[in-house]
C-alpha cells in the first residue's frame, strides 16, 4: 500500500475539525489531538507541568469510546495541514503496521507530521524492550523505541549514515522530527518529538 507521490486520502471536510479550525484562528488557542484514544481522556505526558487538556479533540477506530472523531490512522488522518498544536498517542503506535514495514511506520508518522502545525510536538508512550507486554499483547505488531524515533530525525541521517548502521530512508521520509524528550518509566518508553522546521 503506498507509493511515491500518492495520495491516500482526500481534505477533511468533517463538521468539527472545520470548527476547530475556525475556533483556532479567531482565539489562537492550542489545540490538542489525542489519537487512540480508547476510553481515556487523560493528558499523560507533558513537557511542563500542565496535565490537562484544554482545547480537545479526539480520535479512535473504535465505534464504542465516544471518540470525536472515529478513522483509522493507516487510513489517513480526516483533517486539514497544520491543525493541530500537539498530538498525543498512548500506547497506540505499536498497534499499527508490522515490524519491518517501513511503508507503514512512515505513513503514519507523515499523517502525523501533516496534521502538526510548525514547531508542534507529539507526544507517544510505547512499550520498551523490558515489558512484558511489548509481544505478548496479540494486537502489539510493532516495537519503537528511542532508536527508532532516530529515523525520523534529517539530522541523525546526515551524521550516522556511512558511520554506523542506519538505513538510508531519505528516499521516503520527507519530514523532519528531533527526539527533544525522553525517559523509561516502569515497562514504558515515554518521548516527545518536534516537528522541524521551526515557525520563524
């Protein structure tokens, strides 16, 4: 699935994401989009101390969780360039794609990039290497860790490829994210990446 210069899905037109848009412009608020939601609406990971969520919106493929909007990412995400201040994703992207399917972990991570407004960040908690459920859950099709964040970085390919092992995917991957935050806690990887280049 997939293919240089294709397209996979069309401009949203949804009711609330044209709302939230003209909601953004008139009061310059931040926006926040929480992908996978589940039944959860807690902000998890912060690079302040602010745990709430002040301007939401939510996605989940799931039709049971009240989402605000229901898609699947793989899909496509259903807005508009430039939404979004931040995007959340907990425990979610290793449900997406397979190990080894490097089409799908960029198609995903593009979505994500197309949807943040310059300067915004997403915010992930994955499984690490040392949980128990990283493989053991039949939905988890996928591991990322820190290093794997790295391919999404135009500055870690300009240093380590030729140096060490890391695969050239320039080809590919046109967008630009910095690992700006990390940590381990319990079994989980918790990271935030910003998208690249920054607003001037």
């Amino acid at each position: 699935m997939g293919g240089e210069g294709q397209s996979l899905w069309e401009p949203a037109t949804d009711s609330r994401v044209l709302a939230c848009e003209v909601q953004r412009e008139e009061q310059e608020r931040v926006i926040d989009l929480l992908i996978g939601c589940g039944n959860s609406r807690k902000k998890r990971v912060a690079l302040n101390d602010d745990l709430e969520f002040h301007d939401l919106v939510t996605l989940d493929i799931d039709p049971d969780c009240g989402a605000d909007v229901r898609a699947d990412i793989a899909v496509g995400l259903p807005f508009r360039s430039g939404s979004f201040d931040s995007v959340h994703a907990y425990d979610v992207l290793e449900h997406l794609g397979t190990q080894g399917d490097y089409w799908a972990f960029f198609r995903d991570f593009a979505e994500i990039y197309r949807v943040l407004k310059p300067g915004g960040t997403v915010h992930g908690i994955t499984p690490n290497w040392h949980s128990p459920w990283l493989w053991n859950d039949p939905g988890h099709t996928r591991s990322i860790g820190f290093e794997t964040l790295a391919f999404l970085d135009q500055q870690a390919y300009r240093e380590q490829v030729g140096v060490t092992a890391m695969t050239d995917y320039r080809w590919l991957w046109k967008g630009d994210f910095r690992l700006i935050a990390r940590k381990i806690e319990n079994e989980s990887n918790i990271w935030v990446l910003q998208k690249h280049p920054l607003p001037i």
